[in-house]
C-alpha cells in the first residue's frame, strides 16, 4: 500500500494507469432478482446464500480501498484509471470515495473492467441466449450503484486502451461465437474519461 501511494503520488505521468486484478468500484446487488444472484455468486466465487457484497473483491477490504483513494484525493492525484479484469463482464466505473455521495461529489479516479474472451459470464451460467434476460439485473445493478455507467453481463471480448493527452478511451469490442475460430469482433461501446475530471463519458465511436 505504501509503495503504491508513494508511487502514485511522486508519478510525473499525466495518466496513472493501476492494473488491478479485482474491481475496485464498490458493488451493491440491491434489487438484483434472486434468479440472477445464483449465477453472479458463481463468477464471482462468493457463496450463493446471503449474496449481499463481493469480499473476494475490494469490497472485502474497504480500509483499504478508503485508505487509497483518500490518499488520492487528498494529494491531488487526478487521471487516475483502474484496469480490471477477473469478473468476466464489461463495466464502465466512475470511482467514488464514497458511494452514497455519487454523483454529488465527484469521484477520484474511474476504472475500466474488460470481459473474458472464453470463460464464463452470466448468460453461459444460467444457459440462455446471450442478451435476451441479463438486462433485468443489468438495470438492477445499475439502479443500485450509480457509479457504474455501463455493464454487459453476458458478451465475450476484449477492449483497446487509447491514450492522448486530451482523454483515456477504452473501446469495448464483443465476439460473435466464443466457440468459432473464425469469430468476428466488434465494437458494443466505447467510454473516456478527459484529463482532469475523473468522470467517464460515453464516446460516440471507437479510436480510429
């Protein structure tokens, strides 16, 4: 932790980029219908009974996290970008140092989190076609973290990170059949977040 904050605050970088194995945004299921809280608890490697918060990510460790993204609001740390993975979904995170007080007080860093090219998400848990019933938890989801501004619970892919100084774009590419080695790729959605506001902003189009 001290080598992370000591790097993060001497860093002369513009963008300070965390490659992180596990979400940092915190993650409330609140009005998640049961059907899906069964699936969610399996990718996420939590127990089904009582799915309520994901310890196995920083959402089990809450000083910590307080202790980092305090330090970076205190030290003025800005464009500050979690890149995460693990969860085998897309996510789009405006990160707050306190969720209860998003949006009125503006988040200290964002995070983008990218899917799993084969392993299993949400749709593949529950064996139904891919975006035919996860839009009811993705509301749900949505609707009790306002700080998450997009997740797709059941595409396989991958993303590209664009840097210049003026943003940080990721760009948020799907596969067509996980199972066909001539699958093709494209882009679903595409977010930056500009140079100084810690806050993400949904990009009409992909980099180039």
């Amino acid at each position: 932790m001290e080598w992370l904050k000591s790097g993060l605050s001497a860093s002369r970088a513009q963008w300070k980029l965390v490659g992180n194995s596990v979400m940092i945004s915190p993650l409330a299921f609140g009005s998640v219908p049961a059907k899906f809280l069964g699936a969610l608890a399996e990718l996420l490697g939590v127990p089904r009974e009582g799915l309520a918060v994901n310890t196995d990510q920083w959402d089990g460790y809450t000083a910590d996290r307080t202790e980092l993204l305090t330090h970076l609001r205190r030290n003025g740390v800005t464009d500050t970008v979690f890149l995460t993975g693990d969860i085998h979904m897309h996510w789009a995170n405006d990160v707050p140092l306190l969720a209860a007080d998003y949006p009125r007080v503006a988040p200290v860093a964002t995070e983008f989190v990218v899917t799993s090219v084969t392993s299993d998400n949400v749709d593949d848990v529950l064996r139904v076609a891919p975006d035919t019933v996860s839009g009811v938890a993705e509301s749900a989801v949505r609707t009790a973290n306002r700080h998450v501004r997009w997740v797709d619970m059941d595409s396989h892919g991958y993303a590209v990170l664009d840097i210049d100084a003026a943003r940080a774009q990721m760009d948020y590419y799907v596969l067509s059949d996980k199972k066909d080695p001539d699958a093709t790729s494209a882009c679903r959605r595409s977010y930056r977040t500009a140079s100084g506001t810690s806050r993400l902003e949904r990009a009409d189009a992909p980099v180039g």
